[in-house]
C-alpha cells in the first residue's frame, strides 16, 4: 500500500479528518478530534502509526518485521507499519478498521452523539 492508498482509505472513513498539528508534514487522522493514525510524508519507506489492542500489537510485531513499536507514540498501544513493504493491503487495511474502532468504542456519551450525526 502506498501512502496515496492509506490515506485514502483513511479519509474514507466516517467522521474522519485530515489534520497537521505538528506542522507541515506530518499527518495526522482524527475521528471526532481523536487520533487513530498518523503518517510522515517525507518518510522512507512510507509508514504509519496505528493504534492497537495492547496484545495483538505484540502479536502483530512477532509476527512481521514490518510492525513495529510506535515511532515517537506509547509503544504499548501504538505501532508503526512499513506501508510500501511485504505486508497484503488487507492487514494494512484490517489495522487501520482496527485503530479506528479502537477509537471509536472508547468515546464519550457526547462524542457519541456527534459521530451519529455523520452518515455512513
């Protein structure tokens, strides 16, 4: 998956937005102003940082040299993903549903109400 592809499967999703908060270059993805991922443009290789079930991340790290501890994030519940690597855009794509839902459950009762105002 390149960048292109990532951060259009990002912006994609319901209530997302595009941001950069630590200035130029740095791209961040907020569901309702929480972050779920997030991308330097002028990495290389292309990766990102996802957001991960405390467990699975270590799996996922076990698993593939290409999942790694959060760059710059808490490496407890963050990984970085070589997108442009051996890694199927699907688990690419099944990490991002997964931080994005991760996100998505621990929302207030507000935030809540504001994503269900977003269509689908």
């Amino acid at each position: 998956m390149n960048l292109e592809e990532f951060r259009d499967y990002c912006l994609n999703k319901k209530a997302t937005t595009e941001e950069e908060p630590f200035g130029p270059g740095v791209i961040v993805f907020k569901v309702i102003n929480k972050m779920y991922a997030s991308t330097g443009v002028d990495r290389i290789p292309p990766s990102a940082n996802l957001k991960c079930d405390p467990e699975r991340a270590e799996e996922l790290r076990e698993q593939h040299s290409s999942i790694l501890p959060g760059y710059h994030m808490n490496k407890k519940h963050w990984n970085t993903v070589i997108l442009e690597s051996e890694l199927d855009d699907r688990l690419i794509m099944e990490m991002i549903d997964h931080s994005y839902d991760l996100v998505v459950s621990a929302f207030s009762k507000k935030e809540k109400e504001l994503f269900q105002q977003f269509e689908s």
